[in-house]
C-alpha cells in the first residue's frame, strides 16, 4: 500500500489526511527525490574538496609567513609539526577527490576510477554519475570524451590519480618541504619560499617512470594538486550541465504534487510525507524541496571552474 499523508491544521481540530496513489505514482515521486538527493551529495562532496583545498592552501602560506617570524632552523620538532600538518591536509583532499571521481565515473570489473588506466568498455559496463541521474548513454558519452579529453591533456590530473592511488599502500605524500628566502638583485625586497617537492626517484618504484618524465627534476606538489583539482572542477561542471534538466524536472514532479494537495486540502498543509506500507512495516519520505535550497546554494558558491594557477597573491599594495 502507498499513501500520502500529511497535517490538515486549518480544521477545528487537526486532521491526517491519508491519499492513496498508485504503484507508478509512488516510483516517479520516489525516482525524482531518489535524483534530487544525489545531485545534493554531489554538491556537498565538490564543496568538500574546494574547501579542504583552501584549507591546505591556507596552511601552506601560513607557514610561509612563519618562515619569517619563526627564527629556528633545523629543528626536527618543528620539521615532524609541519609534515604532519601537511600530510593530514593533502591526505583529506586525495581522499575526497577519489570519492568524487568514483562517483564521477567508473566501469564494472575495474577497480572505480582507475583513472591512470584508460581502457574502453562498453556502455553497457560503464557507470556514471550523469548516467544514474539521466539515463542517458548520449550524455554519458560526452562524460567519457571529457574524461579522456583532461586525462591526455592535464598531466596534473594523471599525476594526481597516481599519486592518489600511491598513499593508500605506500605512504603519505609530504616526506620534506623547502622553506627559505629568495632576494632580488635589484632592490632589497626578498621572498619567503615554501613549497613540497617529491621525490621523483621514490615515485618511480611504484609511478609509470613515462609520466614522470614529463616533469623536470623537481615536482611541486603543490602545484601538482592545483591541476589536479582543475580537472575535477571542470568535470563537476559538465556534471551539472548535463543533469540541469534532469534536476529540474525532478523538482517540479515534487513540487506540483504538493501544490496540488495544497490546491484541494487548502494551504494549512503540513508535513507531507509519502509512505510504503508492507505488513507491519513501512517506510517514507518528506514530499518537500526546501532541503534543495543547500544545493542552489552550492551551485552560486562553486559557480566557476576552479583554477588556483591563475591567480596570485599579493597582500601589499605596490
């Protein structure tokens, strides 16, 4: 049995009206929410990854700034504090990107987003997130040429899924960090310099030595995580391209059911809650869209493709 219920309160005394609705009824209502609930968590994990990037970003120039202010020198407490903090850092932004890009895309019988391996498969084997959400193999494909599209052009991002992959059964990423100054022969203004290079012969035991190779003797982490989140950031932006229909079809299936119940039951409605009912047990949702709002609001946050290299930062005023 499927029913929708929900307060009556304009009536002498509350009522819970109950309205049956068919099989087919239930299923749309429950596909469109079902797709409205996983565009927000595909928000909510973006965001996630934006902000632990600036978190990490943060740090790092914190740090730079102690560089300054902090006289000590080759001191192997302050050194581990450092290293620690970083590794955390760059830890959670390697995780949050490998669950987004497992959600992003995967094929059955590889391990998800094994993204360092390109191999073509099928549609029938290929899963994605504007897949589960349009249905749509057109759609998906755009997904598939994008994807191969960044992974033979950005070598950050190929980089950064190695990388990514090396954590988890190596070790974290953060092993050293230079700090220093950098002067400047024409007047006497000098830099603080702080940046993580890894150790590109340490890489290579367990990194193809080809992409490597690609790189000159020192690799910024740093700079590498930029491409890298680069490229996430360009394909959360076709994601939301390709599903914007999908979304708002989803939400005016939702929506027009609760105005008409509000048309027929009058506007003192409240709590409206879609039900399936199976011997003793039964099971719901809230027929609402406010909780919606979060992902609108991400959308404005994150509206642009997200790309620290082009940006520097200056906090004097020449």
């Amino acid at each position: 049995m499927k029913y929708i219920k929900f307060w009556q309160i304009d009536a002498a005394s509350p009522k819970v009206p109950r309205v049956e609705i068919s099989d087919d009824e239930y299923k749309t209502l429950s596909l469109a929410r079902k797709k409205l609930v996983q565009i927000l968590d595909m928000e909510i994990l973006y965001d996630q990854i934006v902000e632990a990037c600036v978190e990490t970003k943060s740090a790092m120039y914190e740090m730079s700034l102690r560089n300054v202010s902090d006289s000590r020198i080759g001191d192997s407490i302050k050194g581990h504090n450092i290293r620690s903090k970083l590794n955390r850092l760059y830890f959670n932004v390697l995780n949050l990107s490998k669950l987004y890009l497992d959600k992003h895309f995967f094929e059955s019988g590889q391990k998800p987003c094994d993204c360092d391996k390109q191999k073509k498969q099928s549609l029938k084997t290929q899963k994605s997130f504007v897949k589960a959400i349009t249905g749509d193999d057109s759609l998906h494909s755009e997904v598939v040429v994008h994807r191969q599209a960044i992974y033979d052009a950005n070598p950050d991002y190929r980089l950064g899924c190695a990388l990514r992959n090396y954590v988890q059964h190596n070790t974290l990423p953060v092993e050293t960090y230079t700090a220093g100054f950098k002067r400047h022969p024409d007047n006497q203004l000098q830099s603080s310099v702080f940046h993580i290079p890894l150790d590109k012969e340490k890489l290579a035991k367990r990194i193809n030595k080809t992409l490597l190779s690609e790189y000159g003797k020192t690799i910024d982490l740093h700079s590498v995580v930029d491409g890298y989140v680069k490229a996430i950031s360009e394909m959360h932006m076709l994601n939301r391209k390709l599903t914007e229909a999908a979304s708002f079809e989803s939400k005016c299936v939702i929506d027009g059911k609760v105005k008409e119940i509000i048309d027929e039951y009058a506007a003192s409605v409240l709590g409206i809650e879609v039900i399936r009912k199976i011997g003793n047990s039964q099971s719901g949702f809230d027929l609402t869209t406010s909780w919606f709002d979060v992902v609108e609001h991400l959308q404005q946050k994150n509206r642009k493709t997200l790309d620290f290299r082009r940006f520097s930062h200056h906090p004097y005023r020449d």
